[in-house]
C-alpha cells in the first residue's frame, strides 16, 4: 500500500521525479511536448532589467507565465508589444495559439485589446478579485 507524505519544502529532485515522471506519461500520451523557454525583456538605458514576459511554447501554443511593466511604463501600450513579440516568435516555432491568466483588472483589458478571448474564470482567486483565462489564435 502507498504511503504518503505532506510536505511544505519538497526538495529539486522531489520535484524533478514528479515532473519527469508526468513529462514521459505525457509524452507517451499524446507526443513530446517540444517545450522551449521563451522571454521578451524591457532593458533601460544603462542595461537592466526593468519587465518583460516570460513563458514557453509547448505542444504548439505558446504560454505567457508572467508579464511584468515597471510602473513608470504603464499605459504605454508595452504590453502589447511583448505579447507582440512573443507571439511572433511562436509562430515561427510553430504554435497556432497563445494562452494566458490575469487576475488584474488592468492586465485583462490589454490582453482582450490585443485580441485575446476570456475562456474562462475563476471567480475570488484571489478573493475579491475574478482570474480570468484568455486565449489567442495565431
């Protein structure tokens, strides 16, 4: 019989075992997933690191995980420009499609502005706030 273990500090290769172990069964199931790290970062003048998005593209879709503009570059229209970015990208890697998640009133309104559709949502996640899943054709 199997045993289990709570655990609030998994350890890397705890982890790893899980997600490799689900990577080979998904693999087997419906083909490798081809999954490729993907980022678009905002640079200030003098170098640094200042925003940008980063996700992957998987299995023909691209995955936005985080968008992040500085404060002092709201309002600019950058979002969409990296999503811009990011999905011409995938494109040429193949995708026919781009998904996203927000829980922030500010992000969904540029995300449905660059043509992406809510296909779902979540509703107090965090509470008091909807996170809303949007998805984009390519």
């Amino acid at each position: 019989m199997s045993e289990f273990e709570l655990t609030a500090s998994p350890s890397p290769e705890e982890l790893a075992a899980i997600t490799d172990a689900l990577s080979a069964f998904n693999a087997s199931d419906v083909g490798p997933s081809d999954r490729r790290p993907l980022a678009v970062l905002i640079r200030d003048t003098d170098g640094k690191l200042t925003g940008g998005l980063s996700g992957f593209t998987a299995w023909g879709w691209l995955f936005t995980q985080m968008l992040y503009i500085p404060d002092t570059l709201r309002g600019t229209g950058l979002a969409g420009k990296l999503l811009a970015k990011a999905e011409e990208e995938a494109k040429a890697r193949g995708c026919r499609g781009a998904w996203i998640d927000t829980f922030s009133p500010q992000a969904l309104s540029a995300y449905l502005r660059q043509g992406y559709e809510v296909f779902g949502e979540l509703e107090d996640f965090p509470e008091g706030r909807t996170r809303s899943f949007l998805r984009k054709r390519l």
